[in-house]
C-alpha cells in the first residue's frame, strides 16, 4: 500500500473519506478487501488500470469544462447580439 502524498496528511484523507455518501464508501472498502486478496502481479496490473482510468477521467473533466466554457461564451454572444439587434430597433444605435 502507497503512502498518501505529501500534501495530504492522513486525518485530511480520513475526513474526505468519511465526507462520502455512504455507499461509495461501502464499495471502496469492499474494493479494499479485493485488492488484498490479489497477487502481487493482479495488483500491479489493477494499479496500472487505475491510473489508466483516472487519467481518462481528468481528460474527460478537462474536456467537459471547456465545454461549459464554451457555452457560456456562446450564450455572451447570443446575448451580445440579441441586445445589438434590439439597440438599432429602438434606434440607439
């Protein structure tokens, strides 16, 4: 088992765990317990797919926040040019 990160004490970790909804706490105790009856070479393999899977995962936020990004600047624009249009019907413009 790893050692958390420097920046992370363990009481930091203790209170993120405990923060969970209760079922994704079961089920990270339960992988827990699977991950303890591994072989050293599942376990190898197991912490490779994690990190696979977690690399996935940041790719996919970083994706979906430019997304919103993208929308919101959408939405400005839309905005931007709806209050154009109806500043030259008013004749403000």
């Amino acid at each position: 088992m790893t050692s958390p990160t420097p920046e992370i004490s363990p009481e930091e970790c203790v209170a993120e765990f405990t923060a969970l909804p209760h079922d994704v706490q079961q089920t990270m105790l339960e992988i827990l317990g699977l991950v303890e009856l591994m072989t050293t070479e599942h376990r190898c393999i197991a912490a490779h797919l994690q990190n696979d899977i977690v690399q996935t995962l940041g790719a996919l936020r970083e994706q979906y926040e430019v997304m919103c990004l993208s929308e919101r600047l959408l939405d400005l624009l839309v905005f931007a040019e709806r209050e154009e249009q109806a500043a030259g019907a008013r004749g403000d413009h």
